[in-house]
C-alpha cells in the first residue's frame, strides 16, 4: 500500500503539480514576517510620552550605590528600596514605581506599536545639583558618568518592554551634561549618547550615520520609520529655540533651521510626508505670563516659550509646505495641548502637545495611542490615559476634539470653543481630567484659548482683547493656576 502511494504521488500530472507549487508559495509568504502591513491602507498606531524626568536621586539612601554599580543592576537596587517602589505624590517626579507602570500600561494598551514618541526631558529637574549634593562630588566628569547610566537605564527599560519598536525622540532642556537649558553646541552630552539613542532606540540601522552627523552637532537628526519609505521624521533640539538658553549664542539654533528647511524642501520636491518632533512648543507659557503679569486681563508683556528671533522663522519653515508637513509634536508644557501656526496663504499647522509622566508640575501621568493614516501620515485620532495618582489607576481620559487632527480640523474647534460654551467646557473636561487641582476653569480658560491660536506677544495681546477690555480687572482666581515650566 505503501509503495502505491509513493508511485500514485510522482503519477501527478503537470498541471496538478503546478497548483501544488502555488499553493506552497502562497502558505510560504503568509509564513513571512513582512516589515510594512500587509494592507497598506489600514490605520497604523503608535504610542507617545514626554517629560518622564526620571530621577534617582528619589532615595538618597541608594545613591552610592547606584553610583557605583553599573547600570544592568540598577533594576535590583532600585527595587530594593520603599521610596522608589511607591508612586510620586504631586510635585515629585518619576522614580521606579511610576516608570514601571507606565510603560506596563502602554503595553497593556498597545502591546506592539509601530512606533513610539517621547518628546524629551529624560532627566530630572536639578540633577546636576542633586547629584554633587548627594554624592559630595564636585568633578564633573562623575556626574556625566551617572547621567549617561541614567539614560542607559531609562532606554533598557523601554527595550525590555517594547523590544521591537523604535523610539521617536527628541531631547528636552534637562537632557544634557551641562544642566538645565545649559546645553552648549558640540557637547560631549551628543557624542557620547550617540550610538546609545541612535542604535537602541531608534534601531537605525544603515542611517546611523545620517543620524550622527547633526546629532552629535546639536543634538538634533533626521530618521526615518521602519517600513514607512514615504515618512521622513526630523528631531529638533528646541533648548537652543528657548528664551532660557543664552549662552549657547544665536549659532546652533540658526544651524537647525538651516538645515530643518534644507530637509523638509528635500522632502517636498520627493513628494514624501513629514513629522516633526521637538520638546518645547513655539508660543506662550501661560503660567509665567500670568505670574509676571499680576493685576491685568490682557498682560502687558506675555512670556515666550521660544525666543521670538527664531520664532518667526520656525513658523516660516513649518507653514511653507503645507503637502508635506503631516504632524508636529511637543511637550514641556506637562499639560495637554494644541498651538497653531496660523498664516494668511493657507490653513495653519499645528503643534500637538501630550502632558508629561512626571507629575512635578501638579498633573497626573500620561501617555497617549496615536492613530496613523498611511495615506498623509496625519493624526487620525489619539486616546489620553492617566494615572489617578489618588487611587493609583490609569483610565482613559475624556474625549475632547475633532478627528482627525489636522491644522484645519483644530482651527475651527477652537474657533468654535470660543463661542459654543458646551466645546469650551468638554476640552477644560478633558484637560483637567489629567491636572490635580484644575488647571483651566470658566475665569481663566481665555488665557489659555488665546495662547492656541497665537504665538507671539502682539497676537496674544490681541486675542484676549477679544475677551476682555484693556482695563477690565483679572478674573478672581486667575493667579491660582498650578505651576508649570516656562
């Protein structure tokens, strides 16, 4: 029976031969672990954090230590310790508890995303400072050392949990050697995290060197995203933007915007997609002008994030290719948020800012799923999740704009928030869904409706006037609002 069997099977005629063959072809590239999807026109997700400010120094009693085991121990001796196993109450940041169960409930929610953004502010807020005051050491070069086993440990931890993804970042304005907004053109901070972000969190690959070029200039490079060939990402390292930064002088921040719109007409003229990611949104920071500006509905001198000399042009740039420029992403803030780049020839873009992990700023953790159309590589649409950090549970936060999130789609939702009290009342709904106390009420949400839509002092001027009268008094409670980064 056995031998009739083997001879019945080489008696197949040719053409069953050839639908056995196809047959086997198709099972063997169903077997193939493609790169792209394999339905090109389906939504794709990723997801994105910022400001984690992780800080080691949450116990001081584990500090030597840490100092000086290498970090592949670091998991052990920061589990070792009560401090770091507890949650941050707010107005601390990010030790190992809150790490930890962030990145467990993004897995939790998104177990294989395509991509993942962190908009930057690895570090703590004082790091330098805690670290000779802690340790007692004054060199330098030592608390280089501890920063570069710090951000070594931060990367492992987003490897182990999401090993395949690469990691979208930019770098925030704690994220150098020197100190906060300290950062200086050629730091030895750029060469040696380098090959770390490049390799381990971006997983490069050939464009390691694309990467390198500008990375270790200033801390800024263009990537791109596994399997998107019409996806160009650029990272700007906007500490040198900041109206903080002075002593790093006018050159490395004019060299980006060289080189930013160099790229982005390269990308035009190839008829490719374009995300931007920065740490430090273009526009004003409420909080600081409402703290410097006391007694006044409309401020006389409202604060910029960005120094205005590279305002202007950075709104130039990113407006110039409408086509082109799909998304821009920010953070510093700690609060969610839109700012949009409004021009007279065209609708305005929009910078997309998430609220931070660290709660520091009195905000509760979070991090959000962002939606992909592959067609234009615009927002689809995003889902917000915090950590309650009164009961110690993520939940997912309240919607609150249109879909999908384009320039012209927020426009009109602000427009229409200013007007229809229900639109105002669903987005302060949702923007204090992730503040702890509330961040916007009924009495202040103007100062923050007319930062969206307006980036410089002028505009915002105008804006509120909108709202109130020159010399109308402030709203009651306007100098309640929590504090913030400026």
């Amino acid at each position: 029976m056995e031998s009739n069997a083997y001879h019945s099977t080489r008696r197949k005629s040719p053409k069953q031969r050839q639908i056995r063959l196809a047959v086997l072809f198709f099972l063997l590239l169903l077997s193939i672990p493609w790169a792209c999807p394999v339905w090109a026109g389906q939504n794709f997700q990723g997801l994105w954090c910022s400001d984690i400010h992780f800080d080691p120094f949450f116990d001081p009693a584990i500090v030597p230590e840490l100092n000086r085991r290498p970090e592949k121990e670091w998991p052990s001796i920061l589990a070792g310790s009560p401090l770091q196993g507890r949650l941050p109450k707010a107005g601390e940041q990010t030790g190992l508890a809150l790490l930890e169960s962030t990145l467990q409930a993004m897995r939790a929610r998104l177990a294989r995303p395509e991509f993942i953004i962190c908009s930057g502010d690895f570090l703590a807020h004082g790091f330098n400072e805690k670290y000779a005051a802690i340790t007692g050491e004054k060199n330098p070069a030592a608390c280089s050392a501890f920063i570069d086993k710090t951000l070594s440990f931060l990367v492992s931890r987003f490897t182990f949990y999401f090993p395949d993804a690469p990691v979208l970042f930019s770098l925030g304005n704690t994220d150098s050697y020197e100190g906060d907004y300290r950062a200086t053109a050629h730091s030895p901070f750029f060469k040696a995290s380098a090959p770390l972000l490049g390799q381990a969190f971006l997983k490069t690959g050939q464009d390691e060197k694309t990467f390198a070029a500008t990375y270790r200039q200033g801390g800024y490079f263009e990537t791109r995203l596994l399997g998107r060939k019409n996806l160009r990402v650029f990272s700007l390292n906007t500490t040198f933007f900041s109206r903080k930064t002075s002593k790093a002088g006018p050159g490395p921040a004019a060299e980006q915007l060289a080189w930013l719109e160099d790229r982005i007409d390269h990308a035009a003229r190839r008829k490719e997609k374009v995300w931007v990611l920065m740490h430090i949104p273009p526009g004003i920071s409420v909080y600081s002008t409402l703290q410097k500006n006391p007694g006044r509905a409309v401020p006389k001198k409202p604060v910029l994030l960005l120094n205005q000399t590279y305002l202007a042009p950075l709104k130039q740039i990113l407006t110039r290719y409408p086509d082109t420029v799909a998304a821009l992403f920010a953070g510093h803030i700690h609060r969610n948020d839109f700012r949009l780049l409004r021009t007279d020839a065209g609708p305005p873009a929009v910078v997309l800012v998430t609220a931070a992990v660290s709660p520091v700023f009195d905000n509760n953790p979070v991090f959000r799923v962002v939606t992909v159309d592959p067609a234009g590589f615009t927002i689809a649409g995003m889902e917000e999740w915090f950590l309650d950090l009164l009961t110690g549970k993520w939940q997912r936060g309240a919607a609150w704009g249109p879909r999908p999130l384009t320039g012209k789609t927020l426009h009109r939702f602000w427009q229409e928030m200013k007007d229809t009290p229900a639109l105002a009342d669903r987005y302060m709904a949702a923007y204090n869904g992730f503040a702890k106390p509330d961040a916007i009420t009924g009495q202040t949400f103007a100062f923050y409706h007319a930062a969206m839509g307006a980036l410089d002092a002028p505009g915002y001027q105008q804006a509120l006037e909108g709202w109130f009268l020159p010399d109308t008094p402030p709203p009651a409670d306007v100098m309640t609002v929590p504090a913030g980064p400026d």
